[in-house]
C-alpha cells in the first residue's frame, strides 16, 4: 500500500492523534496555542471522517486553529490571567452608601450606619455639615473612620 492510499484511509486517525498530542503537550505550555492547534486538528479528523480530500482536511484544520488562535485564545488568556478583582476588608466599602444617624461636622465627627454597621464618620469637605437621616457617599476610610460627602438631593 502506498503512503498516499494509507493517508486517504487512516487520515481521521492521525488528526485524532495529532489533536491528543497537541492537547497533552498543552498541559505542560499553558499558553492555550497548542490546544488551539489541536482543536484545528479535531475538526480536521472530522473533515476526514466525512470523507474530505486531505487537501481540504488540512485547510479547514488550519482554517480552525488560526481562527480560534485569533479569536478564542485571546478571551481564555484574558479569564485565566486576569481574574476578578476581590475588594477586601474596608476597600469594598468606599464607594458604598451610609445613612447618618449622628451629625456630622469637621470639629465633631457623627456616625453613619453602613453595611449593616456602625462607622464613626467626618466629612470630605471641612465646611459642610450633615445632619441626620442624609445619605452619603463613602469617598475613603481611615482607620476606623469613614470620610464621606452627601449625596445631592432632587427637591421637587
């Protein structure tokens, strides 16, 4: 049998083996360009499967894996290397909103209930003085102290 009768008869076979390869190869890379390449190779093996010539197996596969190198690769790389940012301890709460329940002066820090707590509260700007029952905007934390500013209100 010669090597181009055996390729026509055993082509889905070694596109299935081409794909495994590349696809073992990729746990040791990480870099998620061979896994496109072995998906290019999968649908190649389907492309043989069906019955196409090899010269249109190898376009369709090579059609895939640049396809998914320029269009897939770049979404996954993103996901897995750029996760969500965890805001933790007082971060996540700057930028939240609290209802005062104490007046609030520069000379005389008031509270606010925020989050579900109680947070001792100066204001952003040293001549503005909120009064009980307004909300405020959360601008940063220090310490144990949340520096705010009221939030504009519509009057009909």
């Amino acid at each position: 049998m010669d090597p181009v009768e055996w390729l026509r008869e055993h082509a889905w076979e070694t596109w299935l083996a081409l794909s495994i390869g590349l696809g073992v190869a990729e746990m040791f890379s990480l870099d998620f360009v061979l896994l496109m390449l072995a998906a290019g190779a999968a649908v190649g093996m389907v492309a043989a499967l069906l019955g196409a010539p090899v010269v249109l197996q190898v376009i369709l596969a090579s059609a895939a894996a640049v396809g998914a190198l320029a269009v897939v690769r770049p979404s996954v790389v993103r996901r897995m290397h750029h996760g969500p940012e965890l805001q933790v301890g007082h971060d996540k709460l700057v930028g939240k909103q609290g209802l005062v329940t104490e007046r609030i002066t520069q000379q005389e820090p008031g509270r606010i209930k925020l989050s579900g707590e109680v947070w001792t509260a100066q204001p952003y700007d040293d001549t503005v003085v909120i009064e009980p029952g307004e909300t405020v905007d959360v601008l940063q934390i220090r310490g144990a102290t949340a520096i705010v500013h009221p939030v504009p209100r519509l009057d009909p």
